[in-house]
C-alpha cells in the first residue's frame, strides 16, 4: 500500500487514543464479538499493550441490536457490589425500552420458542406462552426460568401443561429459600444502595408492596408515621421516592400514586419480608 492511499495520524505517546485512531484489532473485535454470543471473555496482556484501546473501540463501533457494549474501569470501586451496580446503572441508560422488556408478543414468541423441542407437550403451548409472557410482564430473565420450570417439571411426561402449572411455577420461585431467580437481592441491596435510609427505605416498600392497588402520597407518608417514630420529611420522602423509580423498583401510576415496576418484585418484596400473613 503506498503512503498517498494513508490518512495521516497524530503521534499519542502516553494519552487515551480516539476510537478512530486505533488501527489493526478489527478481526480481533470481530472474534470477541462472535465469543460473546456464548461466553464471557478474557484479554489478557502486559500493561500497554493495547487492552483498553480495544475495549474502548468496541464501545464506540461494535454497539448494534445484538450488543450494548459500555466500559468500565474497577480502579475507583471498592467492591464486587459496587461494581455491579454500576454496570447496571450503565447498560440501563444505553438500552432503549425494547432492549429493556420484550414489546409483548416477541415476549409470546421468546416463551414458545423456549418451549419446542423440550419434549413437552405442545397441545397447550399457545395458552401456556402467553401466560408466561404475561406472568412475569415480558422481562427475558424470568421468561427463560419459567421454561426451565415447565421443561423440567412436564418434559417427558405426558402430563400437558396449562396457564395455572405457570402461576404455580411462578409461586414456587417466589417462596422458594434457594432463591434460583435471585429475587431476594431486592431486599438485600438496600443495605449497601441506600446506606444508613436504608431502614426507612424498606418501610416505605412494605407499604408499597402491602396495598393491592397504587398508593397516594399522603396515604404513603400517614402509614410511614404510623410505622416509624422519627419519620423523613415529606421532601425527604419524595427524593426517596424518586430515587427508588430511577431504581427501578417503583414507577409512577398517575395522580399522585406509585407501584412497584413489576408485580413479580411486589411478590417477592412481600415473601421476602414477610408480609403476607
């Protein structure tokens, strides 16, 4: 290649090098890509040897429909939690709502495709991948532990699943101490969120969680009065809320009321804690 077809570069000795400026990993790239579709992956090298240019490239050209791709350094955190967290607080701002939830017959489709092929019997599949889809509000995560439920509890059986062994299924996950669909780290993070409101937190969840339909904000703060001596003010219990929605737990419900994001969380905040008496 002669040097007229080049595009000059500016010398960088020691700074963070722009994407565009990084030149030869692209069939590197090209291979992570294709691990990632089955694995995690690990790059592996000496210091100054190229690990956070091709991790930073990946990030400004490789984000598609198949990746969200962001990078995080672990220098400034103090823990695994820590870390996670802000992983997750990433990703959630990159992702666009379809990422986020299956729009509701791709969840149907996700639950049938799950479903074929597991030697269950497919006489009730369409009823079945819509209670699924349904139960757990298209999230992808609790979709694919429904199918495993199904898979193992009807596969090879001759027993045919219905909407209700879905419900059942669901109820299981909830109560069960194993925890396989790691519900309770609802309750356990609040300890390292939301530090020493942590407790107030919990309360204003539980009264969330106990009323069966979206609760006002003077209703909200009556009942925290009547839980808690030493109450936050009406400003700190709003920031508290606000906090709690950008987290994913709560979303607003119009005039003034909240309920949690997803049903399933309720469930399980109310098994968790005890509160279904």
């Amino acid at each position: 290649m002669v040097a007229s077809s080049l595009t000059p570069l500016p010398i960088n000795t020691g700074g963070n090098l722009p994407h565009d400026q990084v030149v030869g990993p692209d069939s590197l790239m090209a291979t992570v890509l294709e691990k990632l579709g089955n694995q995690s992956v690990i790059i592996g090298a000496e210091r100054r040897m190229g690990k956070t240019s091709l991790l930073r490239k990946l990030e400004a050209e490789a984000n598609d429909e198949a990746f969200v791709i962001c990078y995080r350094s672990v220098e400034n955190t103090s823990s695994p939690t820590e870390f996670v967290e802000a992983i997750i607080e990433m990703v959630g701002r990159r992702l666009s709502p379809r990422h986020k939830i299956v729009a509701p017959d791709d969840a149907i489709i996700l639950a049938k495709r799950l479903l074929l092929g597991k030697t269950v019997a497919t006489d009730t599949i369409d009823a079945v991948a819509a209670r699924m889809a349904e139960a757990v509000e298209g999230v992808p995560f609790y979709i694919h532990h429904l199918a495993a439920g199904v898979v193992e509890q009807f596969g090879r059986t001759a027993s045919v699943p219905t909407s209700a062994d879905v419900d059942a299924l669901l109820e299981k996950a909830v109560l069960d101490p194993a925890d396989p669909w790691q519900l309770a780290h609802y309750v356990t993070r609040l300890k390292d969120y939301f530090e020493q409101d942590h407790e107030v937190v919990a309360i204003i969840l539980d009264l969330i969680a106990q009323s069966e339909n979206p609760i006002g904000f003077d209703d909200l703060t009556k009942q925290l009065h009547a839980k808690k001596a030493k109450t936050p003010s009406d400003d700190d219990v709003r920031a508290l809320l606000d906090l709690l929605e950008r987290d994913h737990y709560l979303v607003k419900a119009g005039a003034g009321r909240v309920r949690f994001r997803l049903d399933i969380i309720r469930k399980a905040w109310r098994a968790k804690r005890y509160l279904d008496r």
